[in-house]
C-alpha cells in the first residue's frame, strides 16, 4: 500500500515553488513518497533537481481551459493551466494520494492526512461553502479521471481553473461527513485578502501547511503580501536548497536567526526515479 505526496510544476519558477515545498516535506520526516509532475516548460536544469529529490517524476502535457472570460474574474489569467491538475487522478500506482500547489510549505509533519477519506479539502476563505484544491486527499481512480475529463469539457469551469472545476464536480464536499473537510491548519492560506489575528495568535502555532495564495508567489520576493514567520521559513529553505539554480541574486532573509539548519540528507537507497509520459489532453472550452 503506496502512498504519496503529489505535486505539479508547469514552469521553472513552480518547479523552484516544488523544490522547496519538497525539502519542507524531507524536514519535518515525511514517510510518504514524493511525486511531481512536470511539463514540457520546465527545463532540464530543473528537472534535474527534481529527480534529486522527489522519489518520483511524470511528464504531463498541459491541459487548458482557454477559459479567458472566467479566468479575468479572478485575475489570474495565468491559471488556465492549472487544468493540467486533473492528470494527478492518473497516478494509479498509489492507493492514496495529498495534493499540494507548488506554492504550500509544509512546516509540521501532517502524515496524518494520508487517514481521511477521499475526496478531502479545506474550505476556501474566500466562500467556505467552496473548498480550496491547493491541499486535498484522493484516490487516484482512471475512472474518476476520464470522468473529470468529460465533465470538463462538458461544463467547464466557474473560474476557469482547476478550483471552480472541482467544486463543481464535487457539488456535495460541504455536505459530507466532518471527516471530508480538513481544518484550516492543513490549508492556512498566508497573504489571504482577510485575515484573523487573534485567531492566527491563538491557533497559528498548530499551522502545517502553508499556502501562498494570489499572484504574488514567494519565490517574486517579499511584499506587503508575504512576509512573517512563514514567507522567512519558506526564504531559508529556498536559499539553503534552491537559490543556486537560479541566476539572479540570492534572496537573504532580512530578520537574524530565522534560516533553521536543515540536516536532511537525500537517502542513497532512494528507488530509481520514475518517468512516465502521459497522452496530451488540451481543452478548447467554448460557451
């Protein structure tokens, strides 16, 4: 019975985003296995660095959801791509899996995820009667794939991403049994337009994992949006581990003592590195 963490970079600077959140996921001793897909638009620099250090990589090719109407709703015109998501139904190897965007950091050990039923995710800030699809649990499933495939080109997607078309493949998540809704601490979404602080003094401390939502990413730098304890941990494990595969200037953290000693060392044991290339889907998704 395998279980993995699961994770896609589309480009070079979500492949920098899956590093770190791969070595965050090495720190806190994770006994899952590590798998991200990957597109042609990573480079083989990156890609080279991936397979250092997730036990497995797949190339996929991008699915869009040439959805431009939707997608200028949410100001993210970038996001069509985030279709390409649907091919982690795909990776059948596994019994269960945890999706993770590029953009989480895990800072405490959250195994404990791999014990809720499939489908699970945290409800989104922005309208938590929807849940957000940066952190959920499944079970990879080519029936619950095709499936998605159909309802995709059949419906689309309310905001033309991978969120809007989840939530409306799965229509009843907030109906579900408690254990189908994770807690907010599995999906803390930093740099959120509203926030809580006396919430996030009084629970923040059992935050683990961390999502850097919005079009400001941390590896663009700090800003009013990303900044604290979390963008400075991200920072550390960036510089310790990523930073040299880059050829601007590497990003120092501006508040003493914040970069942890990262003692992780990749296994020499570790199975081969998987490499599997997936039919390419692309939707042209007309209304």
């Amino acid at each position: 019975m395998t279980e993995a963490w699961v994770t896609l970079a589309t480009n070079d600077d979500y492949a920098r985003g899956a590093l770190v959140l791969a070595h965050s996921l090495r720190r806190v001793n994770t006994t899952r296995k590590l798998h991200v897909m990957i597109t042609n638009q990573v480079s083989v620099r990156l890609r080279q660095e991936l397979e250092a250090v997730f036990d497995a990589v797949s190339v996929v090719d991008v699915m869009d959801s040439n959805d431009p109407e939707n997608l200028a709703l949410i100001s993210r015109p970038d996001l069509g791509c985030t279709f390409t998501k649907l091919n982690c139904w795909r990776l059948t190897q596994y019994t269960k899996c945890v999706f993770l965007d590029a953009d989480t950091l895990v800072v405490q050990n959250a195994d404990e995820l791999f014990d809720r039923p499939d489908f699970s995710a945290a409800a989104d800030i922005g309208w938590p009667d929807t849940f957000n699809s940066g952190v959920f649990v499944y079970a990879p499933s080519l029936e619950t794939y095709h499936r998605l495939v159909e309802f995709a080109v059949e419906h689309g997607s309310f905001d033309g991403g991978d969120q809007g078309l989840l939530n409306e493949f799965y229509p009843d998540w907030r109906d579900l049994p408690s254990a189908h809704r994770l807690p907010f601490i599995y999906n803390m979404t930093a740099g959120a337009f509203y926030t809580y602080p006396a919430a996030y003094k009084r629970y923040g401390k059992d935050t683990k994992i961390v999502h850097f939502i919005g079009a400001q990413k941390p590896w663009h730098g700090s800003s009013a949006v990303h900044q604290g304890e979390h963008y400075h941990t991200w920072k550390a494990i960036y510089n310790a581990h990523v930073a040299h595969t880059t050829d601007s200037e590497t990003v120092t953290s501006t508040l003493s003592g914040l970069e942890p000693k990262l003692e992780h060392r990749l296994k020499t044991d570790r199975p081969p590195v998987e490499v599997n290339t997936y039919t390419k889907f692309r939707f042209y998704l007309e209304w």
